[in-house]
C-alpha cells in the first residue's frame, strides 16, 4: 500500500511540475476550465460531457509526455542537435495535432448544444 501511495505521490508531483514549467501546459489548463464551464452552460448530456472530458485530459496528458520528451533531451543535450531539435519538435507537434482535433470535436459538440437550447 504504501508503495502505491509513494507512486500516486510522484505522478502527482510529475503533474505538478508539468504546470509549473510548462507555459503551454497552463494555456491548456486554460482551455480546458473554459470548455468544463461551457459545458455546463450548455447543458451537455451525459455523452458529451464524456467527450469533452476525455478530450481535455488527452491534451493535457499529451502536454505532460512532451514536458517529459523535453526534458529527457535536454538532460541527454543541453547542445543544439538535429536530432534534439526533432524530438522536442515532433513532441510538440503531437500535442498540437491533438488540439486542434479536441477543438473541431468540441465545436461540432458544442454548437449541436446550442442548436437543441434554441429549439427549447
């Protein structure tokens, strides 16, 4: 039990860290308050809600792996590198594509929620 808690206590800690360095993790954490606050202003049902749940921790779990990435290169390089540079940008990039997707899903979500509040 108490190896489990020291786990949960490191992921948590790993969390943390990600929030405090990462500029992009906070702008994601951001995002992610205003699309739960939407939510509830448009009444979501309970598969929505789910969406956009599950969308919002994909991105900011995305950010936490690229956080990582970043940092592993940068213990291994601290020299500009080709092969750095890729890794942190290809990082990076996945964690945009995954973005941009979770806002076109929001949108369709979020405008089919606002159509059925006008129809009422």
């Amino acid at each position: 039990m108490k190896k489990l808690f020291v786990a949960f206590k490191n992921a948590i800690s790993g969390i943390a860290q990600a929030v405090i360095i990462g500029r992009n993790m906070r702008i994601h954490l951001g995002f992610s308050v205003f699309a739960i606050f939407m939510s509830v202003m448009l009444r979501l049902n309970i598969y929505e809600w789910c969406i956009i749940v599950l969308l919002c921790f994909f991105v900011l779990a995305a950010e936490v792996f690229n956080t990582a990435i970043e940092a592993a290169v940068d213990l291994f390089s601290l020299e500009l590198h080709a092969k750095a540079k890729l890794a942190k940008d290809a990082s990076a990039g996945a964690v945009l594509l995954l973005a941009i997707a979770s806002v076109i899903i929001g949108m369709l979500v979020y405008i089919n929620a606002f159509i059925r509040l006008l129809e009422y």
